[in-house]
C-alpha cells in the first residue's frame, strides 16, 4: 500500500496517533481533548496537514469562522 503524505508526514501515521490518544484518554476521536493532547505530545502542526487532515476533523468549517485567516477550508462535495 503506498503511503499518503503531507508535507513529508505519512497521513495514516497522524491519524493513528490521534486514534490511540482518544483511546489513551478515553474521548471521542473528534474531542477538542484529543486535539489539545495531541498538540501537548507531538507539537503544533502547520500547513497542509493542518488545513487538509486536523483542522476538519477538530474545527469544523460548519462550526468556526474562518474568514479571518484568509483561508478557504477544505469541504468535501
């Protein structure tokens, strides 16, 4: 299977990590817990791993203004 990366960061490997997190700490995959848990053990994420694969899943464009980041988020069809 080939890998799917982001700025040199395998996808699945971020995704994992949040998973055993919500496992580690007993929340839900999508728990703004789980996101701030991740960012105390493995540091902040920038650019399109944040934009495509964390910011969806902990902040949802349905959810948070992001007008003034001059960004457009990612939203599936």
């Amino acid at each position: 299977m080939k890998e799917k990366l982001i700025n040199g960061y395998e996808v699945g490997k971020l995704l994992a990590n949040l998973h055993k997190i919500s496992r580690d700490i007993n929340e839900s995959f999508d728990s703004y817990k789980v996101a701030s848990e991740y960012l105390d053990r493995f540091g902040s994420l920038d650019g399109e791993l944040a934009d495509f694969v964390f910011n969806p899943i902990y902040f949802p464009p349905e959810d948070y203004d992001y007008s003034f980041s001059g960004k457009t988020p990612f939203l599936p069809d």
